[in-house]
C-alpha cells in the first residue's frame, strides 16, 4: 500500500489545471446505459480509482467501454449482457448505486450489489429507494443485493424527498427518464454534478428542466441515443488547491475550473484574510499573512460543502484564533482530526462540531488517510508542516484525486510516494 511522503515548509508557486468532476463522472458513466442507440462520447473524465472502478463494472456487465485518450471514454453500452452489477468493486464504491437507476430506467429490472464507499457515516439509501417505489418498481434487499424491478413499467411519480440527497436525485433522474408521464422531485439536490447529469441526460434526448433548483421536472420520453459531452470540473479538487495554496503562504492560478462552483469556499477564505482573484475559468489565491479564524458550517448545496470540511480544517488549524466547525451533513467526517493531534493540532470535537484553536506550525507525523477527503485534508497539513510528514492508505486519496503528487510536486512542494506492496492490517 503506498504512503506519500511530504517535507513540509514549501510555498507553492505556478499554475495547476483541475480534472474532471469526480461526482458528475462517477453517475454519468452509469447514465449512458440509457443510451437506445448511438455511442457516448465523453471527456474530461478523470484518471482516479472511483472511475476505473465502475468501468471495469461496466466493462465485466458486457458494456463496450474504451478510455480512449486522456479523460476521454467511449461507450457503447448496448452490448450489455447481465442486469447484474456485483463483485468487489461493486461493493467498495459508492456510485454503483447509480447502476441501479440507469438499469432500471432502460430494461426496468437491475439488481446491484449494496453500495460501499469513504467510511465517514451512516450511508442510508431509502431516499433513492422510496423514489424508485414512487415510479413504480418493486424494491428489496436481499443477500447483499439489491433488487428493482418494474414489469409493467415506470410511471411517473411526485417524490418528495425527506433530506436533500445528492444520490437520491441522480438517481430519480435516471430511473425516470423514460418513465411514462412526469416526475416531479421535490426537496432535490441542487449541487453542481446534479446538474452537468442533467445536462448529460438532456443532450442524450432527455427532458429534464429545473435541475440546480429544488423541484426537477423529469417528462418520460421513449428514446435517448448517444452524445458527445465533456465534464464539469471538480470543485472539491479546486478547493483543495485552494487551501493547499492558503496554507503553504503561496500564490497559485488554479485554472480549468467554474468560479461560480467555488463561490462559499471562495468567501470563508477572503473572510480569512486570503487574497482570491476571480477569473472567466481560473481563480488566483494568494496569501502572505497567518489566516484569520472563521466559523464553518457543512450544507448542501450552495452551502459550505461538506466534502471541503476536512481541508479546510487542517487550514483553520495553523489561522489565528478559534474556530468552530459544524459538520452537518455525515457523523463520521471528524476522523482526520485525531491524525491532526498528531501532528500537533489543537482541536476538540464534541459531535458534530469541532472547536479548533490556532496554532502557529504544525509538525510532521506519520499520519493515516481513513477517508478520500481525510487523506487530502493529511497531505494539505503535510504541506505546512515542519518536518516530514507521512500519509499511509493513500488508496483512499487515490480514489478521488489524479495524480496529486504529480500536480503538487510541479507547484513545487517536496512529495514523494513511496510504493510498498505489502498489505497493512487494518
Ligand atoms: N441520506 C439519507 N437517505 C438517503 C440518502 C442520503 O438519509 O437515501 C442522508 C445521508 O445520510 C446524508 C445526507 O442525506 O446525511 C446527504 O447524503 P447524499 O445522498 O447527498 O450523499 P451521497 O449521494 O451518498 C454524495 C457524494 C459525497 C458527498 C455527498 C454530499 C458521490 C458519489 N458522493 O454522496 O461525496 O459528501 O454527496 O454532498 O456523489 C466525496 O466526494 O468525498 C463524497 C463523500
């Protein structure tokens, strides 16, 4: 298992270019199986493992799937032969679930392997479970699987959902394209990936209008057909060469990406003292003095991002003053903080709030990644740190981050990843 290993001290200087949204990849893979004729053809997917995961579960479900050149795919997926998606990739991601509402909506059965992913809190499904109800489909859980079917069609429905959830309506959206009349969801998830599937689905043939609002109006149509699309980039990505930039007292244009995605990570930093310049596609940060504490809360979308938290925690670590950071949306999203202890932060968490105390420098540990945005959040604090810092399980980063020493190393911080074979106990 390979660790990545960080002299920290380094300002970080030049230009990194972010890749393709990791969350609008990982559901419009799975929505081109809806595709009646005609090849997808999709760029900017990005080079992670969460990607290569579910193209490999396409692939082994008979799906023609070609990544062609960089972050290009091509798919054919009617040569399809099993409405079936198991094995251990199936089980260790969490996007599989999007396999669930793809098949569902084209061949109105699918059965799929119960979903896995980052360990940061109770995972449930019954929001994308109750939907699918709604249209129509017969839902049940049974030995690890589970199973949609629809023999007499999916009809559309109005669903409410209980908590705004992200896959939920993906997934509503996916299973009702080609429903017969119109679904309407209400309460939906209005996050950047919701839209670019959206916006995916529609240039298939699909209706879909209102998507970045909360009530989606889905009209069922008979047929999609293959499209060519590009990808959104990732704004978790973005922001966390934000705070990589913040933190190291650099100055770097983080190009390729959609100011308008990064807006609430973009204003807590300037609350902190940060420099952000705004661009058509690019946004420069700039720092030279310690950061200034701020209070933090995760929401959904347009709130603060629950998926930048950890980043940014390791930021508000080494900023001047007390911090409070409310965690809103996952229970276990804290697990980075006891690896920041390590390294010297001052930080209490009581539930879902982290009360964080400034400290001036942090120092270099061997730390673990327990989590994608853990990992990031350890190699961000590495960065700073005085000393060498170490991040073992670095899998967990390499599921959502493309070659991140790569683009860190070119901005000029000393990171190196020290491959080892060997399987740690866990
Ligand atoms: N929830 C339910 N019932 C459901 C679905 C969700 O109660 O049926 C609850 C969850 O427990 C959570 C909240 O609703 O408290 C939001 O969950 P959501 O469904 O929005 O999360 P998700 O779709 O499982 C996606 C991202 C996560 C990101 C969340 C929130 C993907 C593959 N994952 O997860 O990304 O944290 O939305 O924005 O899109 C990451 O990239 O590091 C990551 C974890």
């Amino acid at each position: 298992m390979d660790k990545l290993q960080i002299e920290g001290g380094k300002r970080l200087f030049g230009e990194v270019n972010i890749s393709g949204a990791k969350n609008a990849a990982v559901a419009i893979l799975p929505a081109s199986i809806l595709a009646d004729d005609g090849l997808c053809n999709i760029d900017n997917i990005p080079d992670i493992h969460d990607v290569k995961c579910l193209e490999n579960i396409m692939v082994d479900m008979g799906i023609a799937l070609t990544s062609e050149r960089d972050g290009h795919v091509k798919i054919n997926p009617n040569t399809i032969k099993t409405y079936s998606a198991h094995g251990e990739n199936v089980r260790t991601m969490r996007a599989s679930y999007y396999l669930l509402g793809a098949l569902l909506g084209k061949y109105k059965k699918a059965e799929v392997a119960f979903p896995g992913g980052c360990s940061i809190g109770v995972r449930p499904i019954d929001q994308h479970i109750k939907g699918f109800e709604a249209l129509g489909a017969k839902v049940t859980i049974e030995h690890g699987y589970i199973k949609a079917e629809a023999p007499n069609g999916l009809k559309g429905a109005n669903i409410y959902l209980d908590v705004v959830s992200v896959g939920a309506t993906i997934n509503i959206m996916l299973a009702a394209c080609k429903a017969e009349g119109i679904t309407v969801i209400e309460n939906a998830a209005r996050e950047p990936h919701v839209v670019d599937v959206a916006n995916f689905l529609n240039s298939m043939g699909a209706n879909i209008k209102g998507a970045g609002t909360d009530v989606i109006k889905i009209v069922g149509v008979d047929k999609l057909r293959g499209c060519d699309y590009s990808v959104i980039p990732d704004q978790i990505e973005a922001g966390t060469y934000m705070v990589a930039a913040a933190i190291t007292k650099g100055d770097v244009l983080i190009k390729n990406v959609i100011p308008k995605h990064l807006e609430s990570m973009t204003a807590k930093l300037i609350e902190m003292g940060v420099n952000v310049e705004e661009y058509e596609d690019s946004v420069r940060v700039s720092c030279d003095k310690r950061p200034k504490a701020v209070n933090i809360k995760t929401l959904p979308y347009p709130g603060f991002p629950t998926d930048i938290q950890q980043p940014f925690t390791t930021l508000l670590s080494v900023s001047e003053g007390r911090s409070i950071v409310t965690e809103s949306i996952w229970e276990g999203r804290f697990k980075h903080v006891d690896e920041l202890k390590r390294m010297g932060a001052n930080i209490k968490v009581e539930g879902k709030i982290a009360i964080i105390d400034g400290i001036e420098r942090l120092s270099g540990a061997e730390v673990m990644a327990t989590d994608l945005r853990a990992g990031a959040a350890l190699v961000i604090a590495g960065l700073a740190a005085e000393g060498t810092t170490t991040v073992t399980h670095v899998r967990h980063i390499d599921r959502g981050y493309e070659k991140i020493e790569e683009k860190l190393r070119r901005l000029g911080a000393s990171i190196i990843r020290i491959t080892d074979n060997r399987e740690y106990f866990e």
